[in-house]
C-alpha cells in the first residue's frame, strides 16, 4: 500500500509542483531579454529583421563584438579609470567618515549624519545646474577629474552610512583595551577597526563599482567627447533612427559584463549592499 | 583615555566629507532655488553660456510658466506620467517581489539560484535595460510577434513606447478638485480612527478642516483660481493629461528590473520572522496560508512601507531608463528628470529647468525627509 497516496499527501505533491511550475516561469519571464540579447548580438547583420526577432542565429558572428568594441574606443578606459578613481576615494573616505561617525563623539553629529544621509536620496537634477556652473569655474567641466569628484563627493553618504552601520557592531571594549595600551586615533583604526572592515570594504567597493560603472545622469551631462564613459556610448549606439540591432545588443553585453561578473562572483555582498541602501544595515 | 588630540583629529578627519557634503549638496541646492527664480537662460539679451552672464530676479515667474504657460505644458505632462508611472511600477514591483520572496520561502530546491536570476537585473544599468527592452518591444517584432510564433496567434497590436493613446483621461483644471476629495478623505480616516481611540479634540479639528475644504469645493473656489487653464483654446493645445499608454512598456521594463530589490527585502524580513511565532500560530491549528495571512505579512508591512517609499523615489527621479527606451524627445513619455536635462542641457533654460528640480526635489523630499527622521530615530 506503499505506492497509494493519501488525500493529504496529493495536495501537498500538487502544490509543491504548481510551486516549482510558477517559479520556472518566471525564470523564463525574467531571462527572455537575455535570450535576446545574445541572440541578437551573435547574428549577422544582414540575417536581422523583426520576423525573425526570436530565432536562434543561423551562424555565430562575433563581429559585432570587435565593432562595438572600436565604436565604445576610449570610453571603456574613460569608465575604468573613473570607477576606480571614484570607488578608491569614496570608499576610504567612507570608512573614515563610519569609524568617527561610530566610535567618536564629534559635536552635533545627531544632525551632521542625518544630514549626509539625505545627500544619497536627492534627485541629481536639482544640483546640476549649480554643479555644472561651479565645475566651469574650477576648470574641472568635461574632463575625468571632474566626473571622479562627482561621484567621489555624491559617494560619501551611502559608503558612509555601510561604513558605520559595520562599525556600530565591533564592540568599544576591543577600542578600549586598544587605547589603554596607548593606541591613539590612527592606532585604533589601524590595528583595531581596519582589519575587521575587509568584508565592509568588499560590500563598499562593489556598490560603488556598479553603481558608477552604470550611471547615466552625470555621465551625459558632466563630460565632452573625448570624457564620456560607457554608459553614453551605449546610449548612442542604440540611440539612433534604423539602427543595426547586433551593435546595440552586443554593446549592451560588454557594458553589463562587469557588474554582471561582480554580481555572480560576490552576490552576497552585493545583496548586503543594496539593502543598506534602505538605512538599515 | 582617548585624547583631546584624538577627538580633534576625529573631526578633522570628517570634516572634508561635511565641507564637501555641505557644498555639494546644501549649497547647490540653495543655488538651484536662487537660479530657478532668474531669467537665467531666457532673456534674449543674455547669451546663456557667456562668461558674464547677468541674471535678474524674477521671482517666482518660472514657476508660473511651467504651471501655467500654453506652450510649455511638457511639465504638466511630466508630472502626469510620474503620477501614474509610480503607482504601477510601484505596485508591480511590490506584488511580484512578494510572490517571488513567498516562492522562495518554501524550501525550494535551488533557491539560490532562483534567487541570483530574480535580482541579477539589478546590476545592469538603466541605460543597458533600456536598450535591451527598446529591442524587446518592437511595434512588429519582439514581443508582439511571440504568441504568432510559438502558438501561431494573432500577433500584438500596440505600438509601445510609440503609443499615442491615452488612458485614464482626466481635465488638468480638475487636479486642484481630486486633492480636495483626496484631502477630505484621508482626513475623514483620521477622525473616524481618532475618534475611536476617544481623541475628541483631534477629530474635532478634522471635521472642521472636513467643512473647510468641502466649502471651498461648493463655493467653487479652484475653478476661480485655476479654470484660465482650460479653455478650449487651451485643451486643443494641451495634449490630454492621462496615463500615457506609451509609460506601460517603460514600467514593465522597469519592475523587470527592481522587482528584485523588493523580493530581497522581503526575504530578509521573512528570515526576520522568529520560527517560534509561526510554530506557535501551526500548534493553534492555523492553516499554511492562515500563517502567511496572520503572521507574515503583518510583520513585513514596515518593510513594504520602506519598499514603497524607496521605490517611490527612484521613480520620481526616473531619468536613464526614458532616455534609453523612449528617446529624450518622446512626448509621450516625458518625465521631470528628462525635462530637467533637455531644458538646461539643450535648450541653455537654466532657470527654467531649476524650478522644475526644484519641483522634483520638493517631491523627493516629502517623502524621504519622514522616513529618513523616523529610520534614524528608531535606532538612536
């Protein structure tokens, strides 16, 4: 009688498999755009059009790859050198800001804080008629330098807030006992708080990477021709009337190739980081 | 034992992040709001990028213009399209993140991965989700053709982004009318709920404000203030206000990508629920969906609080996401944060697109100022 399920049993079975049926469509909802993607990107130019949107590649033709890569030319290095710069900055900026903000008392800092934090949520486009004046009057309009105290500046809050949320839970007695022994503030930070911080360092490091790498706003509207980030390539690539579909499509996969890689390799981080982004830690 | 020292190297060293903080976005902020009542940008006689540009005060004329002005009803257009652009990216990311954090509550097989493909979206650029749903909804391809081609159906007949109809029309002159009736109701919630906790004197003042507002309806107050608006001459220039078909594309495209966001929320306020409580609701003879009734979902309403107002204002500033799947110029699917870029960036209408930031930053801030008082409160 083994083999006979019970009433209960069955319920349960279906349920479990209306479950798992559910959860494949939506797997197959949410990478249908990557199924076109690639496909689309892999074809031949000539073999593209609307009819035969969804079908697979008749042969797989790579070109399209070194094309985007030579129409992207300088602004994949223009993206790298302005995600590192900016990454780099924003996050040892961050990390000091966490450690005062948690382990010091600086005076007024109940206001000081909440007052960073609102920096983070604000639209950009209400700074960035006063921000494009003030970079013209510095010199720094148009140029990388310029794009890297951007996003260094608007970085603080969030890198600062993931900071001292980390920081809160190292418990003072370890600060205490470190300053007895006669560490004074650098003392402290360097054998005390910065070789705990690594995991706070990777949450940081790879938030700001995604999020600079994938910025829009300032990118089109803070550089010239020769500054522009990837983002904007991709923008215009895809941007015009009749266009070829492989470039865009292959554009768009080698622009969201590094997050995309960061995201796989080190998903918990990044999920930790997304939620920060919601105050708490 | 810490030193005095060492507390003023402690301030020292934050010091350049408030200076910065304090200049890059208080200052400017105060420069946008001076800016936005200047003829920046739209006296003839001011070449708007020359060195020595002069502007005058103008008052609050800019924010006359873009409230009232015939030709410029790009901005009424725009805040048509947030209006609804937020309520259903914002309810369609918060039911699908739901169902999919429920799904995954129970002991799947594969959940990470199932978990990894729900939020990968998430690390893609708005401008790479733009383009790559621009493709998707083709007017006669992508999409449209898919129930052609798998089940030989008719294919889709909707022009998506290149839509034109509209949807949930409404007279802009009526808007001042709707907040009344708005106003009115969610005030009458309060007092029927202050009046049931016995707090007289509070739900005393709601129906005063209650028969305020309802004589100001009566006496027909806001057609005299704002009616100029709608003659017919007016309308036929004005395109419809209304949700703008053309948004639907632009929202699903969106909730693909943060729907995600909300789904880990929701599992890490599910992973938040102690076992106890729901063992104790199973021994009470709850059933399954009882439990998730009962117990889950009323322990994550502050997270589908915070998940709305976070959503809330990624939505308000939706920019990238437009510009990559519509085009800037799309009239029908303009939103404040694209107009802020083609007014100032294009059109060198500095002044005019800081009054519609500092709309925009007006919005955002009703909203995140509360929420950002009550989070850091809670913690203190």
């Amino acid at each position: 009688m083994a083999n006979v399920m019970t009433a209960n049993e069955m319920r349960r079975y279906t349920i479990r498999v209306a479950i798992y049926v559910v959860l494949g469509l939506c797997t197959i909802i949410f990478l249908t755009p990557v199924y076109l993607v690639i496909v689309t990107a892999l074809k031949d130019p000539a073999t593209i059009n609307l009819a035969s949107t969804w079908s697979l590649p008749e042969s797989l033709y790579f070109e399209s790859f070194n094309e985007v890569m030579v129409e992207f030319g300088p602004r994949i290095q223009n993206s790298v050198a302005l995600v590192i710069a900016a990454t780099a900055w924003s996050s040892i900026a961050g990390s000091l800001n966490g450690y005062v903000f948690s382990k010091w008392r600086i005076p007024g800092e109940k206001i000081l804080f909440p007052l960073m934090l609102f920096g983070m949520f604000i639209p950009y486009q209400a700074i960035l008629i006063p921000l494009f004046e003030f970079m013209r009057n510095v010199n720094l309009y148009g140029g990388i330098p310029g794009l890297i105290l951007i996003h260094t500046v608007y970085g603080l809050p969030i890198t600062t807030l993931i900071f001292r949320n980390f920081y809160v839970d190292i418990p003072d007695e370890m600060l205490e006992a470190a300053s007895i022994d006669g560490a004074d503030f650098w003392g402290l930070y360097r054998h005390v708080v910065f070789p705990l911080s690594i995991p706070g360092f990777v949450v940081v490091v790879i938030w700001q990477f995604t999020q600079i790498w994938n910025e829009f706003l300032f990118a089109v509207t803070m550089t010239n021709t020769d500054s522009q980030p990837i983002t904007v390539g991709l923008a215009q690539l895809a941007g015009g009337e009749a266009v070829k579909w492989n470039l865009p499509m292959a554009g768009a996969i080698v622009a969201a190739l590094p997050p995309l890689i960061i995201y796989i390799v080190l998903g918990r981080y990044f999920i930790r980081g997304l939620l920060a982004g919601s105050i708490k830690g | 034992m810490r030193s005095r020292k060492d507390r003023v190297i402690a301030f020292l060293m934050v010091l350049p992040s408030l200076v910065a903080i304090y200049i890059f976005v208080y200052g400017f902020i105060g420069q946008a709001i001076q800016t936005s009542t200047s003829d920046w940008g739209s006296n003839p006689a001011q070449p708007p990028l020359a060195v020595n540009v002069v502007k005058s005060y103008v008052g609050l004329q800019n924010y006359e213009n873009i409230m009232t002005d015939m030709l410029e009803f790009s901005f009424r257009n725009s805040l048509a399209n947030t209006f609804f652009f937020t309520i259903f990216f914002v309810v369609g990311c918060l039911v699908v993140g739901l169902v999919l954090a429920l799904l995954l509550d129970q002991n799947v097989v594969g959940e990470g991965i199932f978990r990894t493909i729900f939020l990968f979206p998430m690390a893609l650029s708005f401008v790479v989700t733009g383009t790559i749903w621009r493709w998707m909804l083709q007017p006669n391809g992508g999409i449209n053709i898919l129930p052609q081609q798998l089940f030989g159906l008719d294919p889709i007949d909707f022009g998506w982004v290149n839509s034109r109809d509209v949807l949930f029309p409404f007279e802009w002159g009526q808007v001042p009318t709707y907040l009344t009736y708005f106003g009115i109701a969610i005030i009458a919630i309060m007092v029927v709920n202050f009046a049931m906790k016995g707090r007289w004197r509070a739900s005393q003042y709601g129906v005063i404000a209650i028969v305020i507002m309802g004589l100001v309806l009566m006496a027909g107050l806001w057609d005299k203030i704002w009616l100029p608006l709608d003659e017919a001459a007016t309308e036929a220039i004005i395109a419809p206000k209304g949700f703008n078909a053309a948004l639907i594309g632009i929202i699903i495209a969106a909730v693909w990508q943060m729907s995600g966001y909300t789904m880990a929320m929701f599992i890490a306020g599910i992973r938040g629920i102690p076992e106890e409580l729901r063992e104790a609701a199973r021994v009470d003879g709850c059933s399954e969906i009882g439990i998730y009734w009962r117990i889950v979902l009323p322990q994550l309403n502050p997270i589908i609080l915070s998940a709305m107002i976070i959503l809330g204002h990624i939505s308000l500033k939706i920019f990238d996401l437009v510009f990559a799947m519509a085009g800037p110029d799309n009239a029908q699917t303009v939103v404040p944060g694209l107009l802020v870029y083609i007014e100032g960036f294009r059109e060198n209408s500095f002044a005019r697109a800081s009054a519609i930031a500092v709309i925009m930053l007006f919005f955002v801030s009703v909203i995140i100022v509360p929420y950002l008082w009550s989070q850091l409160r809670e913690e203190v």
